[in-house]
C-alpha cells in the first residue's frame, strides 16, 4: 500500500466515522422530540423537567447539524479523490522532497514511493482543501494589527498548506493589504517579509 492508497483509506475510514456519529445524534434528536411529544399536559405544570428535555434536544439537534456538515465534507473529500490525478500531481521530480520550508528553501531529503515527497512528508494532506490536494509546504498570511501608533502588517503562525490554501492565503493577504494602505511595517513584518509571504513560489505559478 503506498501514500496514494493510504489517503484513499484514510478518506474511507473518515466518511464511516463521521456517517456513524451522525446518525447515533440524529436516533439521540428523534428519541429526545417523542419524548418531548409524549409528556401530558399536566406535565406543562412541572416546567422543569419540560426546560431540561427541551434543552437537551436543542443541544443534540445543533450537534447533529454540525455532525451531518461534518460527514457532508468528508463524503465530499472521498468523492473527488482522483488517485490517478494525485499520482500524476505528486510524481517524484528530483529525488529530492520538495516541500516548501519556511526558509524557502525545498526539504531536499530523498524522496519515497515514486512521490516529490520524503518518508517524513509524504503523508501529509490538506483536509481544508476540498480537492483533497497534499501538502506542499508551510506559509504565513497577513493581517493587520492596530495600535495606538497606527495600523501595522503582521504575519500569521505559519501553517501547512496544500496548493489550493496556498493561493488562497497569498490573495486573502494582498486584498487585506489593498483595503488598509496605508499601513506600517517594522521588524515584526518588514516589507521583505510582505514580498516574500505575497509572491507565489515559481514551481507553482499557473503558464498561460
């Protein structure tokens, strides 16, 4: 079994999991509304009780929302999964990893299971990416921090990111940017920090 076929069933176990939890909250909102249905009305005296149940059920049906957004997304994530695709994408280059390193430079170690990636990197994914895409290195986004002495850049806590959140971030940065100019930079965010942190890597910029 090898990294593509290790996600397949990783994304397979994830939709199961997420399918049963869901339906054991929604049996736990249908147990808890007959039970609400079936209290006599001299029950509607005792409020009490009536308040508690009412509660509970309340909470269950939010949890099985959540749980059924939850194992929406993970059927989502297994139905686009293109092992084919993803073998394709992740083919090794060099045989040497090409992760992104914060530094900016590539990993560099030897790459595993005819992948781009090394035994330490060639199992990471990006589950905020509804593609399914891998990892492909860490990155930092930029906000904005207001202070008494004015507004001023600052960088995020780097994150791994698939190529899909990559682009995501870098265009999330420079809009925030373009709504706040004027801003200030200082050691914190320099304006070689904004560069680079706003500036696709070269191997992953769209030909046209």
């Amino acid at each position: 079994m090898d990294y593509i076929e290790r996600r397949a069933k990783r994304l397979e176990a994830d939709y199961r999991h997420c399918l049963r939890d869901y339906k054991r909250a929604l049996s736990r909102t249908w147990i808890l509304r007959e039970r609400l249905g079936r209290l006599p009305l001299a029950a509607l005296d005792g409020a009490g009780g009536i308040s508690s149940l009412s509660s509970d059920l309340s909470a269950v049906a939010e949890r099985a929302g959540w749980l059924r957004r939850r194992t929406s997304e993970a059927q989502g994530r297994l139905k686009v999964f293109d092992p084919d695709e993803q073998r394709r994408w992740n083919k090794d280059v060099d045989g040497h990893c090409r992760m992104l390193m914060l530094d900016g430079t590539r990993c560099g170690k030897p790459t595993v299971e005819d992948s781009r990636w090394c035994a330490g990197h060639v199992d990471m994914w990006d589950d905020c990416d509804p593609w399914g895409g891998h990892i492909v290195g860490w990155w930092r986004g930029i906000h904005i921090e207001y202070t008494l002495d004015g507004a001023y850049a600052r960088l995020s806590r780097p994150l791994p990111v698939g190529l899909n959140t990559l682009r995501e971030t870098i265009a999330e940065s420079k809009e925030t940017l373009d709504k706040e100019s004027p801003y200030g930079t200082d050691d914190l965010c320099t304006r070689e920090d904004i560069a680079r942190w706003t500036t696709m890597p070269d191997e992953y910029v769209e030909k046209r």
